[in-house]
C-alpha cells in the first residue's frame, strides 16, 4: 500500500511504525475470510482491510476521528487472526493500537461512553474493587431487563453464579519445587482473574512445583495493562505495566528467572509486546528482557517432564482462545498436553473464529459479541463434549456463560490428571453463593 506521510509526520515513532505496517498492505482480502466481525456483520469497513484504509485515512491527514471511523475500529475485537491469515505479514496488532491511542487522544466520546469506558477502567484492573462490583452486579442482576443501555445489562448479566474467596497464594511469596528443581518462574497472577477463579493460579502453582519449579509471586507484579491498552489509555497501561517490569527485573537481577509464567492469554499477548510498547522509553532494556522470557503456561509445560496419564473417559472440547493461537501463535501445546495426560481431546469447528469475549469487548458491544458466542458454544457442543477447556479467563466466563458443561483451564485439568485435587468447577452447583473476604 502506497503512503505519503510528510517527513515531519515521519519523525514521530508511532506514525512510523504504522507507516511500516501500512506499506506491507497489498489489498489482497484474505483477512476478511477470517475476520470474526465481517463474518457476522457483512461490512467492508468491518474487516481489517477496511479498517486500516480509514487508519490510513485519519493518521496521514491528521483528521479528527468522526463517529464513523470510531464505531468501526471500536467493533474490531482484536483478535489477530487476520495476522495469522494475512500472507504479507501486516502487523495489524500495532497499527490498531497506535489508532486507539489516536481516537483516544483526538476524540470526544459520548458522555455515556466516557463514563462506561472510565468505571472498566477503575474497576477491572483491581481485583478488589472488581470483586464488590460483582456482588454489586449480582444482586442487581434480577434488574437488568430495566436498563436503558445494553452494555449496562451485560455488566450485570456478567455476574458469575460464583465468586471466590480470596486465595492468599496470589500474595508475594516463593513456592518451593517439590522434586529437584529445574526451573525458578514468576507467575503471572494477573487482576480480574484473582476475583473471577482463583482456582486457575492455585493449579498453576500445584502443577509447576511438582514438576520441578520454585514459583514467585513478584512483590509489586499485578495487572499487565491490556484492558486500558485497548482502550487506546496508553498512559494508564504504561504505568501499570512498568509496574511488571520493575518488578520481574527485579527477581532477574536478584536469584534469577527462567520463564515469567502467564496462565491468562490475554495477558501474555501483551506482555510478550512490552519490549515494543517500551521501546522508546527508559525502560526499554529491561521491558525487551522481561519479554523474552514470557512464556504461556502450556509453553513451560512442554519444557518439564509432564507424565503421561492413563486414558481417561472423558471428552474435552478444546477452545482456542484468539490471544493464544493468533496473538502468540500458540497453536497445538495445549492439544498435545491434554492428550498427554489422558484425555480424549476434541476441537470445533471454524476453531480459528474468536468467542466475542475480547477484554471488555462482550460490555462495550453485546450484540455483536453475543452473536460470536452463541456461534462458538453452539460449536462446541456439537462435539458433544464432558468438559470444555479453554487457556484464557475471558473465554471461559464468555462461554460459560452460556454452555451446557463446565469450561475448565487447561491447567487445571492437568493438574488434575497428575495427582492434583478435581477440578472444583466440575462440581459447582448454581446454589454457591459469594464469598468475600
């Protein structure tokens, strides 16, 4: 794709990234076979290609962002399966970021809008207040129907039957390997998913001490910063991710890491991208090292000794969740550990189109991630499935939401096929009740 971007416009680090990413473009429309929203809405301007010809547009004319350009890249869920597709290599990930940051910058929101976008913003990040505003949410669910605004009825309606008490192994601390220890990893604990399932980290930690592995908490570690980083808040998502950073750098400098575990896809999407989003920031160093040694679960997993588990008589239906398949391509680790340990492992069809959920996708546009949802569910129950297994806490509250089995992690159901304790989301009943303290 031909640009003219003016030298002045050239000295500024975004506008000549994207520039790079613009020039890669050759219109080719491969990406709209596998874009999730053009596949539902059946609009040009809905697919990557659309999309980055109004990116282009805004950026070289530096045009105030219109409500037109801003609908369009608001509906785009980042999915990054049109970078899997796409045989030129665009890197529509940093380019619908930079656009973000743009709108954000330039753009007026909606009061409403602003307000929505400022209460996520405040709340999901910070798992305390995330978990008041779940009971909160909760006992307001009955009163959805009366809500003026559908993303105000999907904020409640998000509410899980089920809110875990807090798990103190999510505190700064080390968990000693239970056998000879071949690696020394800092878990990843993340925000939202501390109030949603606790169950998730705790496995994780189980897992990777019996294998071998001393596990830290990071003193200072916490939300990586996706949430506000797609909401093109740059300077929020910075500062929180510095936070990470300083503190893995830390533990490097101090006894050392081989590996930051993520056990949220969305999350190690990101922070596989920190040696990019610091950059040109006095972080850089530092930020590029803790990048290279961020791993998914499933990634360190295939480095232990996993044993090999009897067959089980049980079918999982394995969700691939777009931030781990597209964002890291990570495609078949998860498959193969599962099967590893045992399981009859099963995949729907059209795998590679994303649930909807999408970070505060499935709050901000309902209808059209409710459409993926039911496409994606309705998928996976056709294979008929015991559990459903997915790698990515949005995911799995998205389908859970909605599916006729339990959705489990992959760390979980490995933790459990190796002595660890069955899964609890195997035996939850929808009469549990929150627990907060």
């Amino acid at each position: 794709m031909q640009t003219s971007f003016t030298p002045e416009q050239l000295t500024k680090p975004a506008i000549q990234r994207s520039n790079d990413i613009l020039r890669n473009c050759v219109h080719c429309g491969f990406c709209t076979a596998t874009c999730p929203t053009y596949q539902v809405l059946g609009d040009e301007l809905d697919s990557p290609r659309g999309r980055i010809y109004l990116i282009k547009d805004m950026l070289e004319n530096d045009r105030t962002p219109d409500e037109k350009v801003v609908k369009h890249i608001d509906r785009c869920l980042s999915c990054l399966a049109c970078m899997t597709t796409c045989p030129s290599g665009v890197h529509y990930m940093h380019l619908v970021d930079h656009a973000r940051e743009y709108i954000e910058d330039n753009y007026k929101r909606p009061l409403t809008d602003r307000v929505l976008r400022w209460v996520l913003a405040r709340i999901l990040p910070y798992p305390m207040r995330f978990r008041v505003a779940l009971l909160g949410a909760k006992i307001g669910r009955p009163f959805a129907w009366a809500m003026p605004d559908a993303r105000l009825r999907a904020m409640l309606e998000m509410a899980p039957k089920h809110i875990p008490p807090v798990s103190r192994n999510d505190d700064p601390q080390s968990f000693a390997p239970e056998t000879a220890k071949k690696m020394r990893v800092a878990l990843m604990t993340g925000c939202a998913q501390k109030a949603l399932n606790t169950d998730i980290n705790d496995a994780t930690i189980r897992l990777l001490t019996r294998l071998g592995c001393e596990v830290v908490v990071a003193e200072g570690a916490g939300c990586c910063g996706a949430l506000t980083h797609h909401m093109g808040k740059t300077s929020e998502s910075h500062s929180t991710a510095a936070k990470n950073i300083t503190a893995w750098a830390r533990e490097m400098d101090g006894e050392g890491l081989d590996a930051i575990v993520i056990n949220t896809s969305g999350c190690g999407t990101t922070v596989k991208d920190y040696g990019h989003m610091f950059r040109n920031e006095p972080l850089a160093e530092d930020a590029a090292r803790v990048s290279a040694i961020a791993m998914d679960v499933s990634e360190v997993l295939m480095k232990l000794d996993l044993p090999g588990g009897a067959p089980q008589d049980m079918t999982i239906a394995y969700h691939a969740a777009c931030s781990l398949q597209h964002g890291q391509q990570i495609k078949t680790y998860p498959k193969d550990l599962l099967k590893k340990a045992g399981f009859k492992v099963v995949e729907p069809r059209d795998s590679h189109l994303c649930c909807g959920s999408a970070g505060t996708y499935n709050l901000m546009q309902p209808e059209i991630s409710k459409q993926l949802k039911d496409r994606k569910v309705d998928t996976l129950m056709a294979k008929n499935p015991d559990i459903i297994a997915a790698g990515n806490i949005g995911c799995m509250m998205q389908i859970g939401s909605a599916a006729g089995v339990p959705v489990v992690h992959t760390v979980e159901l490995l933790d459990w096929a190796s002595g660890g304790p069955r899964p609890p989301a195997l035996d939850r009943t929808n009469s549990d009740v929150p627990i907060l303290r």
